[in-house]
C-alpha cells in the first residue's frame, strides 16, 4: 500500500513595489509622511488657535507653583539686570561714558532674555515633548513656535515694568516707542526660526540642551547686553571684520534697536549702519532657513 504525499503549492510573498501599487490604489499612505512645504504652511496656520493656548497655558504654569506666581515673569530679569549692573556697571566700571545706563542695562536684559528663553526652550521642543509627539499628529514646528510665543507673551508682561523704569529716569514717550512693534516682530520671527533649527538638533542630539547655556552665556557677553558696543569701538584697535562681526550680531542688532527705539539719550549715530537691513535680513534668514531645515526631518520627530 503507497502513500502519497500532497504538498501545498509553493506560493510567494507579494512584491513590495504590488504592495505599494495596492495601497495608492486604495489612497492609502505613509503613516506620519512629511507634507509638501505648501501643505505644511497649510497646516500650521490652521491650527495656530493651538499654538496660542498652548503658549498661555505655558506661560500659566510656568510659575504655578511659586507663591509669588506670575510676579517671577518680571521678577526674573529686574533680578538678572541688578546683578549685572553691580557687577559691571559697578565693579568693572563699564556704566562709564554710557548715560542712562540703567536704562540701558535693563532694555538690553529684558530683550536678550527673549532670545535666550526662547533658544533654549526651544532645543528642547520636541525632545520634552515626546508623549505629545508621539500621541497626537499634528506639524510637529507647532512646538518651538508656540515657546517663542510663550516668550514673547512673557516679554510683553515684562515690558510693563521695563516702560516704568524708563520713566522713572525721566524718559518721555515719543513716536519714536512705536518702533519697538516692528523691533520685536522682527526678533520673535528670528528666535522662532533659531528655535526651531534647535528643536530638530535636540530630537536628535538631547545633550545638546546642556551645552546651549554655555553657548548662550558666551554670546550674550559678545551682545552688548552690559557694555556699549558703540562706545567700546570708538575706543579700541581691534580689527575691522572683528568690528563688524560684533555690529552685525543679531542679538546686538535686535538689542540695539530697542536701546534706540525707547532711550531718548541712545542716538541714531551708535547705530551700525544699515541696522534695519540687518534686523530683517536676520529674521528671514533665520525664519525662512529654520523652517525649512524643521519642515525636512518632519517625519523623523518622535522615533527612534
């Protein structure tokens, strides 16, 4: 008696480009694909009553757990400014030759302290927020927008106190206050863009976020946050490129717009030349360039 032996016909997996021809067939796609540039503007307009609450809601709990609250939002660099100024104003004599320079010291904090918080909380967007990437599909540059938002808001809060001590030194408002609008439109796009070159840098790198204080101390000193970049040119030898690099330091520029914007003492002459051409061509290198470099590792935030 013979036995026969059936075996099932050999069959093979289907070809990965059938699978593919199957799924456009179907109008699937690729699960968290990056959009086209278009399509990703689209999108991150239509959700910016997002981006805004997320910002507020920020900007609320940031200081929810202190007794003082909110008060800590100017608190912070009225604290940041007079320990500057004891420091360099005093001991290293560098209010010197500079008038007003109170004034001068706090509008330089306050608005460098925009740059640097937004930097900073930007780096880590999406490093800190994995839970939220990772649950919610959404432009994932929603994130370092809505930071520098949050540190625009905070900015504003502390303008306040900024405009009251201008005035207790005996600075009268002139039409002249209304440039700050378009000064700080300007920085918050340029902190956006940095923010968001920062953010995708983070995602990869999370160490990152521990070596920005460093970097951020180190350009801040080089900003004129303290000392006048004007003065300290007049009266030095130092070589021409080096002089135009301190000029055309962004930070610089953006703190120095502010300076002539609202101190009446701070002249246009102490100005480097061409400043607005330096202020715009900032805001869109970096706006434009860091949303770009964002947009393009769109699909990779949140993996790995």
């Amino acid at each position: 008696m013979s036995q026969v032996l059936h075996t099932p016909p050999h069959t093979t997996a289907p070809a990965e480009d059938d699978l593919a021809t199957v799924a456009t067939r179907h109008g699937l796609s690729v699960s968290g694909a990056r959009p086209s540039l278009s399509e990703y503007v689209r999108q991150l307009w239509a959700r910016r009553h997002f981006i805004s609450a997320f910002a507020t809601a920020k900007l609320t709990a940031q200081y929810s757990e202190a007794k003082l609250g909110q008060v800590w939002q100017v608190a912070t660099p009225l604290l940041n400014a007079a320990v500057y100024y004891f420091i360099f104003g005093i001991l290293m004599g560098t209010s010197r030759g500079v008038a007003d320079y109170i004034p001068f010291l706090v509008t330089g904090v306050f608005i460098w302290t925009f740059t640097q918080n937004s930097i900073m909380s930007g780096t880590r967007a999406i490093s800190g927020n994995l839970g939220l990437v990772r649950a919610l599909h959404f432009p994932r540059a929603a994130l370092p927008v809505s930071f520098a938002l949050q540190q625009l808001q905070q900015l504003l809060f502390s303008m306040v106190a900024l405009l009251a001590i201008l005035l207790c030194f005996g600075m009268t408002p002139t039409m002249s206050w209304v440039l700050a609008v378009p000064v700080l439109l300007l920085q918050f796009v340029f902190n956006a863009g940095v923010s968001m070159i920062m953010a995708r840098m983070g995602a990869k790198t999370p160490d990152i976020a521990q070596l920005m204080p460093f970097l951020l101390r180190t350009w801040m000193y080089v900003s004129g946050v303290m000392w006048s970049i004007d003065k300290t040119l007049n009266h030095s030898h130092m070589p021409h490129v080096l002089k135009v690099l301190l000029q055309s330091n962004p930070a610089a520029v953006y703190i120095d717009l502010m300076r002539f914007a609202l101190i009446d003492s701070f002249k246009a002459h102490q100005l480097p030349h061409h400043v607005w051409a330096y202020a715009l061509g900032w805001a869109l290198l970096a706006g434009v360039g860091g949303f770009i470099y964002f947009w393009k590792a769109e699909e990779t935030y949140g993996r790995g």
